[in-house]
C-alpha cells in the first residue's frame, strides 16, 4: 500500500532542526536517532546472507574502516567553532553525573556526523570542565619541570614588580618611558620563558587537554540539557 504524502506535513532542513532540537534542550534525540538509523543498516546488512563467509568478512571489514574514517574525521574537526564566551559564563556540571556519567553514557560514534554533532555540542556544555582540566594538566607538568615552574613564578613576579614601580613613580604620566619599559619587560619575559621551557611544558598541558577533550566528547553521549530531578515527591 503507497500513502499519499500530506500537503499538510512540515519539512525542516536539517540546520533548523537541530537548532530547534538546541533551544528546547531535547538535542539528545538527534544523536540517538543518527546512531538508531546507523544500527538499523547495519544490520538489515548483515541479514542478507547469513550463511555467506564472504558477506560476513565484507561486513566486518566495511565496519572496521568505517570507525578508522570516523575516527580519522576527528582530527580534521574544530571542536572550539561553535564555542562563545557566554558558555563559560553558566555553572560547572557536575563532575559526576554530568561530565564523567556512567559505563552506558559512552558509545563508539557511528558515523562523523554524529562524532561532530558530539563535539560541537559537548565542548559546548563541558567547556568549564575542560578548562579545568588545562589548568591540572599544566600544573602537574610545571610541577614535573621545576625550571619552567621557576620560570612562570618570576615572570609573575617581574610584572608585579613594574607595576609596583610604575604606580609608585607615575609613569602613566611619562607614556614613552613607560612603553620603552614595557618592551624591556616584554623581552625580558620572553628570555626567561624560552630558557626555563615553559613552552613545552605549555605545548605539553595543551596537547593532553586537546585529545582528552576531543575523544571525551566524541564518545560521550548528548545528556539531556535538563536533567530530571530525583527525589521529588509526587
């Protein structure tokens, strides 16, 4: 039997939809939809043949490849594109239940779509939490590199000291000296950064936070926005 379509129905592109789904906070539903759709063909797929070795060895392989491609699709992602300034502006979520969550909180993406679907939505929620995380991860690898920590404290120190001077002496009244001693502080940060590695102890923090991020957020499922509350009485 054909149905007639309806002239009636709506047909949203898929942008405004997702957008809609963002704003009502029920954006969840298109990730578990693209991975219910995902499901559904590969299994309508492998129920061709069962008894054909060859389909099944097809089967496994275009699956493999296909989690290389979406895992391959990572890196090519800008996971910080659709984050604002006023994201960082809301309350922290919840390391427990909101960020970490359980074992059937994460799943493999099914596809890129939906990994960037993930990321984009995920750092947009989790970016208080990542921001922490930068902020362990480089402490811990100042603390592994004494000279960079030696480094970063007297830089710290060297600006507080110019701008001690600077207001004891009222050099906002003298702009050109003041901006040729802001050049010299300027140089001297930059020496004493270069020479103690506090880059690499930067490009290190960095490194780490960006994959954990990146593969957090792919994997971690889209959690409902608002959360239900338990232990309200009926």
């Amino acid at each position: 039997m054909v149905f007639s379509s309806n002239p009636l129905s709506l047909s949203l592109p898929e942008p405004a939809f997702e957008s809609w789904l963002r704003d009502s906070g029920y954006l969840e539903i298109l990730d578990h939809r693209t991975a219910t759709t995902t499901t559904t063909t590969t299994t309508t797929t492998n129920s061709d043949d069962p008894s054909s070795t060859t389909s099944t060895t097809t089967t496994i392989t275009s699956c493999i490849l296909s989690h290389i491609v979406t895992l391959l699709s990572l890196f090519t992602l800008n996971p910080l594109s659709k984050l604002t300034a006023d994201d960082f502006s809301d309350q922290t979520p919840s390391w427990t239940l909101r960020f970490f969550g359980f074992c059937d909180s994460y799943s493999f993406p099914s596809s890129p779509a939906q990994a960037r679907l993930r990321v984009h939505e995920n750092v947009k929620r989790y970016c208080r939490n990542y921001a922490t995380l930068f902020i362990i991860f480089f402490a811990c690898t100042l603390y592994q590199m004494p000279l960079a920590l030696v480094g970063l404290i007297s830089c710290l120190a060297l600006w507080d000291v110019f701008k001690f001077c600077g207001d004891k002496w009222g050099l906002d009244h003298h702009p050109v000296v003041r901006q040729c001693l802001v050049r010299i502080a300027q140089c001297v940060t930059a020496v004493i950064l270069i020479y103690s590695n506090v880059q690499m102890a930067m490009f290190c923090a960095l490194g780490i936070s960006y994959a954990g991020m990146l593969f957090h957020a792919a994997f971690r499922k889209l959690a409902p926005a608002k959360q239900p509350s338990r232990g309200r009485s009926k």
